[in-house]
C-alpha cells in the first residue's frame, strides 16, 4: 500500500505533510533538511514543470498487477541520443567498467511483461550508439524457451528497452537475460522470476510496481533482487517494498565544481517510505532511521532517474529520453555484475549491514539517509 506524494515538495525532497488529504504525515526519517542550493532548487522546480508531461509507458491500474514504470518525455523520437550517456554515467559514478573485462561472466535477469520484438536490434543499437562493444542478450519467455513469446506490447516494449540498454550502460560485460512473462499479472511475473534463477541469473532487476505480490517469489537465497521504487512521489509499492529486495530510489544529476564534478539530488517523483503491508526486518529494528516505521522502509539505494537516453524501434521510432525508477533499478543491477558478488548479498539488508558500505556511496541531497536516496548512490564498486 502507498500514499501518493500531492503537489510539489519544497527542496524536492520528501518532507512532513506531503501526502493525499487525509493521509498521516511521513514520520520524522523522510523529512531532509532543505539543504539545496538556490541553483539546485531552481532547477529542480524546472525539472518538475517539465517532467509533468511525460507520459507513462504503462497506464492502468496497479491493483493486484503490476505496471512498469518508465516515463516517456514529450518531443518524440530524436535523429540522435538526447540524454545522459553511457560513458557519462560511467564517470558520474565512478564504474571504469570497461577495465579488465569487469562483470564477464555474471548474468543479469531483466523481468518484464508482454514481448518486445525488436528488443534484439534495439539492443544492438543502443550499444553502437554508444560506443560499447557487442554484448550478450539472451531472450526467453516465462517458461524458459526461446520461442513462442508472449503477446507484443509497445509499452512494455519501452521498458524492456530501458532495462537492457540500462544494465549495458553499466556493465558491458555482463550477459542478459530478458524474461518475457505472459501479462503483467503476478502470477506470470513470479514465474518467470523462478524460470530467471533456474536458467543462472544470480541479479534480477524488476522495473515495474503494483500490489499483490507474494514476497516469497522475490527471496531466493544466492539472488540479488532489485526492484524501482515507482514514480509516484512518497509511498512503496511491490516488489520494492519486500526485504529480500533492494528497492532503488531516483536521483536527479547534473554537472557541477565539486570534487565528483556532479551533484545528484533526490527526484521528486521517486518512491520511497515505510511500507504498511510488510513488517520491519531485523536488520532495521536498531537503525534510528527506521525508528518511527514500524514496517520496511525504503529505499536502500539510488541513481539516476531523469533524463537517460535510451533507443526504441518498437513504438517509438528512434531515440527517446526517459525517466523513472526504471532507470535506477537495472543500472545498479548491472553495478552487481561489476562487483561479481551478488551471491553474497541480501536484498536490502546489503545496504543496511555493515555500515562501512555508506563510506563508498554518494550522498544524495547532502543528507546520510533519506528515503528518496536511501543510503546514497554508487560510489564505484565497493558497496556492492
């Protein structure tokens, strides 16, 4: 269950008493200090103007289904990539992901609904757009096979372009897996979320949201799941919200003099909160972040969420620029598959437990912890 973030939030940041009529106010761990500055907030403001008429790939009803969560911008497809860049993500976050061959061998699971049938070209595209060498896209439907996919969604087709070009911005190497599930109902999902482990993915992004999910098909011990944290301002929805998951919040990032050369703010729309439908897990019980929820909070990590460019054939015809969570979530996926130790990790515990992680992230917002940002955004690999 979530409640959905109303008007704009001073600072872009997630503060007390920005939530729908009636609703309670978001307890004192999401409330950030206005520590923007005046060039920041400006922006931010302009952001958000435009960023209001970006239109959802996936409409409908998220009750007791899921709907993918990448944000289309106006202006249609560009003869050119508009948009943050590979190589520019590369550096604002440190990757070097090229360097020894990083990531090769790790297989990242991407779960969507319905089938792209362009994904195959389009993910050829992005990458010689790019400039990134020829990578490995494996396609399945939800039953492990390489033939008789699933009905065409020109929707969903966008977000299956997002979270492959995604994971190949930042690992290269990394070999994909993209598992077509039949529809966006949960029970086609989580089957092609079991079929993603049994063919060897150890990283499975889901860049989709909705309620309805069973937590138990989203924890299967030696898997890192991640999942968007959605695009609805304040509030957590599933996937994201089950502990077994590393729920990843949406930065905005621009260029600026500082030390990195970039400063990343949290992205207004970005969820992120205290999830009501799971319980608090044990390694939140003792963190004063998490003092006043009593369930899970989220998020655990973040990145950029505005702005990346990203090649679609299917419906849009080119290259688009996009926003969402869907842009954060198999981002940091494919920085598992650079660290090669996702079979160690935990979920959301990872970015809990041990808080030496927090040394080697990016503080979002000027702030440790927030709930847009959660612990902060990569830093390299040494978190992961």
């Amino acid at each position: 269950m979530r409640v959905s973030c109303v008007g704009f939030c001073v600072g872009v940041l997630v503060v007390a008493g920005c939530a729908s009529p009636g609703a309670p106010s978001a307890p004192s761990p999401y409330v950030l200090p206005l520590s923007l500055s005046k060039g920041q907030d400006d922006l931010a403001r302009a952001d958000s103007a435009r960023l209001s008429r970006a239109t959802p790939a996936c409409a409908g009803s998220r009750t007791g289904q899921a709907q993918c969560d990448v944000l289309i911008e106006p202006g249609g497809a560009h003869p050119t990539y508009s948009g943050w860049t590979a190589s520019q993500l590369e550096r604002a976050y440190d990757l070097r992901s090229a360097a020894k061959s990083k990531g090769a061998g790790q297989i990242v699971g991407i779960v969507d609904a319905y089938d792209n049938p362009d994904a195959a070209n389009d993910f050829a595209a992005y990458r010689s757009g790019m400039g990134l060498p020829a990578g490995t896209l494996d396609k399945y439907n939800q039953e492990g096979s390489q033939s008789n996919y699933p009905t065409g969604s020109p929707g969903w087709g966008v977000e299956i372009d997002l979270d492959i070009e995604m994971v190949s911005a930042s690992c290269p190497n990394c070999t994909i897996y993209l598992l077509e599930a039949n529809s966006n109902q949960w029970s086609d999902l989580e089957a092609a979320e079991a079929e993603a482990v049994k063919l060897g993915a150890t990283i499975i992004s889901n860049s989709y949201d909705g309620s309805g999910a069973s937590c138990s098909d989203y924890d299967t011990k030696g898997i890192e799941y991640l999942a968007s944290a959605g695009d609805s301002g304040y509030g957590v929805y599933m996937p994201a919200e089950c502990d077994g998951v590393v729920s990843v919040g949406g930065t905005q990032l621009q260029t600026c003099n500082s030390k990195r050369g970039y400063c990343e703010t949290p992205w207004t729309d970005s969820g992120g909160g205290c999830a009501t439908g799971e319980k608090k897990p044990w390694w939140q019980v003792h963190s004063k972040y998490a003092a006043d929820c009593d369930g899970r909070l989220a998020n655990d990590v973040s990145a950029l969420a505005v702005d990346a460019a990203e090649y679609d054939s299917y419906e849009e015809g080119g290259w688009i620029t996009v926003d969402g969570t869907s842009i954060s979530s198999p981002f940091v996926a494919g920085i598992f598959g650079l660290a090669g130790n996702s079979t160690k990790q935990d979920g959301g515990r990872t970015f809990w437990v041990p808080a030496w992680h927090h040394l080697h992230l990016n503080t979002v917002g000027g702030v440790r912890y927030s709930a847009v940002g959660g612990w902060g955004s990569p830093k390299g690999i040494r978190a992961f």
